[in-house]
C-alpha cells in the first residue's frame, strides 16, 4: 500500500487546486469538472467495475433494502448515453432529480445531494463528461419490486424528504469551513454513506454524520462525527487530512470498501486546502452517538 499512497500523491499533486472555493471559479473550466468528476463519485458508482465495464457506461449494481437498482450509461452516447442532453436538462437531472421526459429519480441517485451545487459546477461537470469516450451499451433495467418501482411514487417522497439547493455559503461561518461544507455535502457526499436512512430511504437530519450499520450496499459505516468514543474524537486534524489523502488510517491500517473508492478517485485528487477545508466542516458537527465502529 506504500506505493499506492505514493501514486494517490502524485496525482494528488497534479490535481492540487483544481478546485477553488465555490465562489472563485470560472464558468465551466474543464480541470474543475475532471475533479468534481472524481470527488463526485460519479465514476465509482456508473462504472461496472466488477464486471470491467467501459467507464461511466453503468451497469454497476446498487443493492438497497428496495431492490437493486443498475447505474445509467452518462457517456455523451447520442442514443445510450446523455450525448443528446442540454445543459438545462443536465443541471434539472442533478438539481431536481428529474429526467428529460419528466419522470422522477430514485434517491439512490445522490441527486439529493447533488442538488447543492452551483450551476456553474454542474455545467463544468457535463462539460468533463462530454470529453468521455461514448459508449454504445444499452441501460440494464432496476430489479426492484412493486410498489418501489413506481416511479411517480417518487414525487410524493420528494415533497416530504428532498430539499433542493443549491448550496447556500452561511455567513456567519469562515470561507474555509463554507468551502469544506460544500465539498463534503455537495460533492463528496459523505452524508448519503455515513448517515443513517428511515423506512423511506431518506437520510436521517437529527443523525447526521453519525454512521450507519446498514449502509450503501448493506455494509456498515463509521460515525466520522467529533465524538471522542466511537466518533473521530480521536484523531488529529493531521491525521483525518492524511486519510483522505492516502487512505492511512492513524494505526497504520488502510481505508477499505466503498471508502478506498471515495479516497482514491476523489478525495486524493483535491488539494491539501480543499482536504483541510472538509476536516474544518467536519470538526464543526455535533458529536452524535452512533453505531460503533468494530
Ligand atoms: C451512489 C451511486 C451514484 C453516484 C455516486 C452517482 N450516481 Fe448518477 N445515478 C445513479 C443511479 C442508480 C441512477 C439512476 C436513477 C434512476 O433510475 O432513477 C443515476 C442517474 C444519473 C443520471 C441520469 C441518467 C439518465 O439516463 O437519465 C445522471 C445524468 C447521473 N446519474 C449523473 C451522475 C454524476 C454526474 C455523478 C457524479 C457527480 C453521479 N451521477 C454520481 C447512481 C449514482
Ligand atoms: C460511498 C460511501 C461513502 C462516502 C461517499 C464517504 N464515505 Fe467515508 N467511509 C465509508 C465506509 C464504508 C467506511 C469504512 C471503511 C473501512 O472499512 O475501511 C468509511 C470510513 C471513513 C473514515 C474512517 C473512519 C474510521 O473510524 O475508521 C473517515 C474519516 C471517513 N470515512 C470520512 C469520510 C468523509 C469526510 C467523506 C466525505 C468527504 C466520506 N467519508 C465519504 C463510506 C463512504
């Protein structure tokens, strides 16, 4: 693993600012879609990495308690793909969960956090998926049972569950921690994996960030609130920067599962200030009792 942290630094060190504060970007700048790219997750989640599928071509299998649903094919393919997609319908897919022909998503699209970010961002975005090689391969169907299948179910869960943004910069806080706020909940989400869910598949408010023992495809998922026992009361700041860094944990063990994803194509490629910032925002939450880690 030493010379996977060496690799994930290299490149760590290519990509380093390539994403500025929300506010200090310019319009649709290809190297911040490349990095909202990869700290979006979007790769990990629409790629078929067990079966060696084509990047972002889908057909990644997303087993939740409703069924298993399969990632769409977001390469610029004219008829597989979204190649035949505007800008408005793209930002309308990631800002309001809603497709071109109207029909409502379903959440295990993090569209709900997605939904936060600028439309400057998002059209960097579409712009980076555009440079994607297209892909000719066709959408596999959701294996997911009545009545979760209905779709239009998804406009009533939406009015109860989905807030949609963008991203509001909260004045009262410093620019860093406005920065980290965005990256960890617009970008990163890091709460669509370490927040628990209702009945209804939406994420728990009142826990925020304090783990969940039935996660993204059924694993369990540490509470990374400031907690000193059983959160990351523990850890130093140096020590959580390191980590998304290179995965390192501070007993000298490595990030495992959806984790080393979230580290080695997207949070390794931000810059040390964009790191830091995300540990500020994460420092800054209330300290939640959760399902322990083992
Ligand atoms: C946790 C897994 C996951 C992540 C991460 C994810 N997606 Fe998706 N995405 C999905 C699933 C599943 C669907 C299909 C939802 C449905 O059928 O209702 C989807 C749908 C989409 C669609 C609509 C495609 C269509 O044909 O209608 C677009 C566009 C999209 N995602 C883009 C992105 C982008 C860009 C990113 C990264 C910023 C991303 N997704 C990250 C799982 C994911
Ligand atoms: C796709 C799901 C997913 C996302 C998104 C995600 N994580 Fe994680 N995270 C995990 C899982 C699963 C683990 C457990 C990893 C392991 O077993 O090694 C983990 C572990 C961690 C740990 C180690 C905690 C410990 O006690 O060992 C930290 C710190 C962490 N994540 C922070 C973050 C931050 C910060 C973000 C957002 C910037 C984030 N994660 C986004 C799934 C996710």
């Amino acid at each position: 693993m030493g010379m996977k942290g060496a690799v994930l630094c290299v490149a760590a060190a290519l990509y380093a600012a390539a994403v500025q504060p929300a506010s200090a970007q310019e319009t649709a700048s290809p190297s911040r879609g490349a990095a909202l790219y990869g700290a979006g997750g979007c790769a990990n989640c629409h790629t078929d990495v067990r079966g060696k599928g084509p990047e972002a071509a889908g057909g990644r299998a997303l087993k939740t308690p409703f069924g298993t649903f399969f990632s769409p094919n977001i390469t610029p393919d004219p008829q597989h793909g979204i190649g035949g997609w505007s800008d408005a319908d793209f930002i309308r897919a990631m800002r309001e969960g809603t497709a071109p022909d109207g029909s409502h998503y379903f959440p295990v699209f993090p569209f709900t956090s997605f939904t936060l970010m600028t439309d400057d961002d998002l059209k960097a975005l579409k712009a980076h998926l555009f440079t994607l090689k297209p892909v000719a391969r066709e959408n596999r169907a959701h294996d997911v049972p009545f009545p979760f299948s209905m779709r239009w179910l998804q406009f009533g869960w939406k009015l109860l569950f989905f807030d949609e943004g963008p991203f509001r910069a909260d004045p009262k806080q410093s620019a860093e921690w406005n920065q980290g706020a965005y990256l960890a909940t617009a970008v990163v989400h890091c709460g669509e994996c370490h927040t628990p869910r209702n009945v209804f598949g939406a994420i728990d408010r009142d826990r925020w960030f304090a783990g969940s023992t039935d996660g993204a495809e059924g694993e369990p998922v540490p509470n990374i609130t400031p907690l000193p026992d059983g959160g990351l009361g523990k850890w130093t700041d140096e020590q959580l920067v390191s980590y998304l860094a290179t995965g390192e944990t501070p007993d000298g063990d490595f990030a495992g599962s959806l984790m080393a994803e979230v580290i080695e194509k997207g949070t390794a490629l931000l810059s040390d200030a964009d790191r830091q910032a995300i540990v500020v925002y994460l420092r800054s939450l209330k300290p939640i009792r959760g399902p322990r880690r083992d």
